[in-house]
C-alpha cells in the first residue's frame, strides 16, 4: 500500500471514545444504526437475534444496550452497524487476500469515510439504495466484500484482541462509484413492485408531494446529509416510480430548501439520476397499490374535464374524470369562515360526550379490573346503535383486536350475548362487532397494518357499514417486542395508529395498564399520553375520564363485575364469564376515590429539630468564602438525631440493625436538604460541617421539602 492510499494527515482522524458506549452513541449520532456485539468478538448477543429491526440511532435505546440496569457500570460490547441503506465495501487483507489491490484495480481511491479493522483491512462507507451482501465480489481471493440490505460491520471503538476500528477517512460518505454499481448484487427482498417504466401518475405525484412535506427526512451536512439525500431521492424514483424531471421538480419545490445548507440545482440532479440509474427497490414498490391494494378513496377527487364553454381544447373530450389530489399540509382560513363552521359542520361522536369520531383514546387501568368487559359492554352498544348509559352513540362496524387470544374471549362475549337478552327479554340483533384473536405487530415497518387494513375492507363489504371504532387489547401485545418506555417505539406505535385513523377515519383505543404507581397513570413513555384524545382510567368499581382534549372531562360511573353462566360445554360442565353492571357514584360511596394522608417516613420530622438542636448547643464558627457561619460537625448533628429517632424505636431490635437504620435514615434526609439548598455543608477540620443559607428557611419548610 502506498503512502497515497491513504490520508497522511490522519493522527487526529480518530476520535477518542471514553469507552464503547461512548463510541456507540458518537457512531449513532452521525445517522448510523447501532445494536451491541459480543465483547471482542463480532457477533451480535443473544438477545439481539432480530438485530435487523432492533438496530437504532435512539441515544436512550443505546444506553440501555450498553449498561447494567442495576449497577450502572458499562458492557465492553463491541458495536455493530447496520448497513440496511448503505453499502459497504469489505477489503479483506486476511491469509493473502487482496482486497485493498482489487479496490485500487476498480479505480477506486479512499475519498469516502473510511474505517481501518484490526487486521489491516478497510471498510469503505458509501451512500445507495439497498443492495446485497456478497463475498468475493470480484471472484474467489479478491478479498473485496460488499455490506448492504440486512447486513453489518463493526463500528469505530470496537475492539478485537485489544486492536481497535479506526477512522482513517473522516469524510463525507459519497455515492456509490459508478465503477462498482455495476457489479453490486440486489438485494433478497420480496418483489412487491407494479411498474416496469417511470409513470408520473397524479396519485404517485401526490404521494411524493405528501412524503417530501410530511416525512422526508432533511439533510444536513456532518450528519450523514449525502445519504439522507440519495435515500429521498431513491423513494421518488425507485419507490414511487416518478420520472427524473418530476422528481427533481419536486425535490426543489418541496424540500431543498429545508436542507442545511440546500443542495445546488446540479448536484440534487446528479442525486437524482444516480438513484434512479442503480437504485435496486422495485419501481413502484411505494404505491397505493403495491402497499395497500387500492386508491384510499377519500384521496380521489372528481372533476370535469371540460372547459365550460362549447369548443374543447385538443384532446379534451368533456367527460368526468378522477384523480388523486394530495392533501396541502397547511390550508389558510379566515376568522369568520372558522367561527360559521363550528355550527355548520355536523358531528358524529362515537359516544355521546365520552368519545369522538376519529379521535385516539387509551383505557387503563390494573390487571384484573375489568378493562375488557366494560370495552366490550361499550363496542356492543356501539356496534348496535344502541344509547349506553343514557349516551348516544353513533352506530358503525366495530373490530376488537383480543392481541393476547385465548377463548376467554369468546365467553365473555357469549355472557355479554345471555345478560342483554335477559334484560331486553328478547334476542339479540346481530351487532356489527367483530373478533380478532391475533397477537398484532404495530410498531414495526414490516408488521400487521396492511393486514389489518384488509380484513376492515372486507368486514366494511360484508356488512355494508363504515369501521367507526378499532379497539386493540393491549397496547403491549401490539408492541412486537417493542419498548413501552421507549420514545422510539410508542412513537412508532402512535404514528401506527395515527395511519389506520386516516386510512379508515375509525376512533382508535387502546387498551393499556397502569404502571407500578398507579397515581402516576397508565405505564410506558409519556408520547402516547400526549397524543391521546380521551384517557380513561379503570380503577375498581369505578372508571373515570382522566383527560379529555375537546369534550367535558368531568365523567365518571361506578360498575361491578358480576359472574354469569353462560351454558354447558361440551364435556357437560357449566361454562362461566362475567358482565358488567353500571351503578352510579354517590359521594362517600365505595367507588369515590379516598385521599389518604401518607404518614411521614421515619425520621422526617426529627431531621429539622435535631438540626436546630444541635446549632443551639454543639455549634462552631467556620470561614466560608470569607464569612464566618454558624455551622455543627457532622458527629454532633448525626448524635443528636441518633439519640431523638433511638427513642421512638422498636423495642427488642437489634443494635446493629439499629444503628443501621439510623444511618440510612439521617444520610437520606441530608442529602435531600442539601440537593435543594436548604443546608449546606463543608469538610472543616478532618469533618463535615453543616450550617444553614443565611437566609434560612422555616423548620417548617424544612419538613415540607422533606415531604
């Protein structure tokens, strides 16, 4: 290798990682996806078999990978990158393999960001539509190996046998040589494209439109911005199928400008050729059709192809026509237009004052409370027209979504079925609810949304009624593995959900529990509460609106959970469920909630007075930035509080256990006070020494921030 192969300049290339982690979150946040490999090896760790998937730029994700949950200290994992959008060019130098001459006898020159592995080879980044993973690219001994779709290699910090990845090219990351393209192979994908030939078709159009305002990323220099760029650029092209000029159009009307800083006319036209030259993605893969199987309807406009007057342009023949017209993604109104409206538009809630049309509601609560029951009480009302305690509602196709299966489901439906008739003393019309025993992935790019868009289509054919609800119990079974805590993941979650809305125009719940401290809400990252309509919480014999967005919040129902039979099985024995049975709050009844006073932890209120006792009788005069304070040793104040706690101990413990306790106690409340300034402390004489700001609190505000 020559002096030239390589930068000479490089001795302060290479970052200097405090450890792995730090390599793992300074490689994230360059745009590359990460996941943990086994320490000084190069395969992923058990737990990561779905590694494809898992790998993230999510800083919270990664620290979480690369830290021990119960003592804090960091794993020596190594780092894996993904190279799913990327390719990778492998030069192998191993056992006489020579992949660094291959390189050079492509007419390849390192200019792109380039990494060093511990054997001497090299990994070459460059920006490109997906292709796959391949050894010997040029034949057996080459030694020049490509990373593409589903792929890895090890990041920069990554260590093997006490050698490290280096950067040796810190640059850019350019596309991928026109020398290469050629040679590279497609990816294994499953071919879902519709299109042989670029087709600017007005829904395709549209979708670029809606994409490039909505979801495109932006491109920014020193962050991957070459890549961002081609990976936009090969959606246009490659995914929807758009011609190179509307894609370039499109590109300069719609997104360029939000680029840091925006790309010339030029070079976003090479970008855009070069994607649409050696992007592999099938042409039209992005589709309407190829994703979902139809045109959404409410996407389709009608207009009239004529001019209004008797004479036609050429080629104008006057009839009706459709087309798709992407939706703008600001719309201006006027003050009075929008007042007028309030009262001209005609609202359909899905139940009257509790639930709106097309809204996002979660309903929690802790296990065994009765979630499902009342959901199902509602959806059967829903489903049937019928009021529900009193409440309109508005009658549609309802889907219950059971993600956790089994056939309890089934009997608490059959219960459900025996209670109505009982109380209307007549049979049951066929409500338009429908079941769904099927754990569902929602959060995932690759999981159940289509499907579950299709079984709604047809369900809404069969019946000849509109999907107004989706119910999904629960939220955790519709993570696919997913984190709840996890902005990333109940992000994905809530777009998820957000997508079915608009493709369906149904309300949208999910059923979720509450976390460990039941005060504190239903469980996961604060996201979904944040984007949530209607929060309502289960609790026992009593569910009650906790956040309404647009609607009155002020409700709240009592209701027991009653045994049912439900007949005989099949092997002779009585089959049983549950139903609900809606009673009404009195206050000071059972379902009003009660406020309990929380008794002081021990010590809480001896802290402050053994504090004010020990100034009194043990203080001392110490300098502290040049004035004297009043301040007590750490042994006097600690003694005090000692003797004052000692006194309301239990009788017969141990001393050891005792004074244990003591401490921890006395240690607890100091530092507290001192993390909030309420008493300051200072190494004086060989011993810690505390005093009070001179503009001191209240022993009583002492006790208080104590609480």
């Amino acid at each position: 290798m020559t002096d030239t192969l390589l930068p000479t300049d490089n001795k302060n290339v290479n970052p200097r990682f405090e450890g792995k982690l730090d390599a793992a979150l300074a490689w994230a946040a360059r745009g590359f996806r990460v996941f943990p490999l086994r320490e000084n090896g190069k395969h992923p760790l058990p737990k990561m078999k779905n590694w494809q998937h898992l790998a993230t730029d999510d800083p919270d994700k990664i620290r979480e990978w690369w830290k021990c949950p119960v003592t804090g200290s960091e794993f020596d994992y190594n780092i894996g990158v993904c190279t799913t959008n990327l390719v990778v060019l492998d030069l192998d130098t191993k056992d006489g393999k020579k992949g660094v001459e291959s390189f050079k006898g492509l007419g390849l020159a390192f200019t792109s960001l380039t990494v060093k592995t511990p054997s001497g080879g090299f990994h070459v980044y460059y920006c490109g539509q997906n292709v796959g993973n391949k050894v010997d690219l040029l034949g057996p001994g080459s030694g020049l190996d490509v990373r593409g779709f589903h792929g890895y290699v090890l990041a920069p910090g990554s260590t093997i046998d006490g050698v490290a990845y280096e950067i040796v090219k810190d640059s850019e990351i350019e596309l991928v040589p026109e020398e290469v393209s050629p040679l590279l192979p497609p990816p294994r994908v499953r071919q879902v494209g519709t299109l042989e030939t670029p087709d600017d078709s007005d829904d395709a159009v549209a979708l670029g439109t809606h994409y490039l305002l909505n979801n495109a990323p932006i491109a920014i220099e020193g962050q991957g911005g070459n890549a961002t760029t081609y990976g936009v650029c090969a959606h246009l092209t490659r995914d929807l199928g758009l011609s190179e000029d509307t894609a370039l159009y499109l590109l300069l009307e719609h997104w360029n400008e939000r680029c840091e800083p925006p790309w010339s006319g030029e070079e976003l036209q090479a970008l855009v050729e070069h994607s649409a030259q050696y992007g592999t993605s099938p042409m039209g893969c992005g589709t309407f059709e190829a994703m979902f199987g139809e045109i959404n309807p409410k996407d389709v406009v009608t207009y009239d192809d004529g001019d209004g007057s008797s004479e036609n342009d050429e080629g104008d023949t006057g009839e009706t026509k459709s087309k798709i017209i992407p939706s703008p993604k600001m719309a201006l109104e006027w003050f009075n237009a929008a007042a007028d409206a309030a009262l001209n538009t005609v609202h359909h809630p899905l139940v009257e004052g509790l639930l709106d049309e097309g809204g996002l509601s979660v309903v929690y609560g802790p296990s065994n409370v009765g979630k499902s029951f009342i959901l199902l009480d509602l959806a059967f009302h829903v489903a049937s027209g019928f009021p529900w305690n009193g409440k309109r509602t508005t009658q549609g196709f309802v889907l219950y979504v059971a993600a956790e299966g089994g056939v309890r489901i089934q009997q608490r439906l059959a219960a459900l079925r025996k209670h109505l008739q009982e109380r209307q003393g007549a049979e049951v019309l066929e409500p338009s609810l429908a079941l769904v025993r099927y754990p569902v992935d929602l959060r995932s790019s690759t999981g159940d949304i289509k499907e579950l868009l299709r079984i709604i289509r047809e369900a809404e054919s069969q019946k000849g009624k509109k999907c107004n609800w989706i119910i999904i119990d629960t939220l955790s079974r519709a993570m696919g593995g997913g984190d709840e805590n996890s902005s990333v993941d109940m992000g994905a979650l809530v777009s998820a959900a957000g997508t079915i809305q608009k493709r369906t125009g149904a309300h949208f719940t999910f059923i979720h529990h509450s976390g460990k401290d039941v005060a504190k809400g239903a469980r996961g990252h604060s996201l979904l509460r944040a984007a949530t309509d209607t929060e309502i919480e289960i609790a026992r014999s009593r569910m009650e609106v906790t956040k309404q967005r647009d609607m009155d919040g002020d409700f709240k129902i009592g209701f027991q959970i009653r045994d049912i039979d439900i007949g005989f099985g099949k092997d002779g024995t009585v089959a049983k469920s549950a139903v609900v049975h809606w009673t009404p709050i009195v206050e000071g009844s059972r379902h009003e909630k009660k406020v309990v006073a929380r008794k002081p932890p021990p010590g809480l209120t001896t802290f402050p007075e053994s504090l004010d006792e020990a100034l009194e009788s043990g203080s001392i005069e110490i300098e502290v930035d040049g004035c004297p304070v009043t301040a007590v040793p750490d042994s006097a104040f600690r003694e005090r509080y000692r003797r004052r706690l000692a006194e309301t101990a239990h009788t017969g413990e141990a001393t050891d256990k005792l004074e244990k306790r003591l401490s921890t106690y006395f240690t607890r409340h100091a530092k507290r006070a001192i993390d909030e300034k309420h008493l300051m402390a200072k190494e004086h004489g060989g011993e810690r020494h505390f005093w009070r700001p001179s503009n001191r609190p209240t022993r009583e505000a002492v006790q208080g921030l104590l609480h």
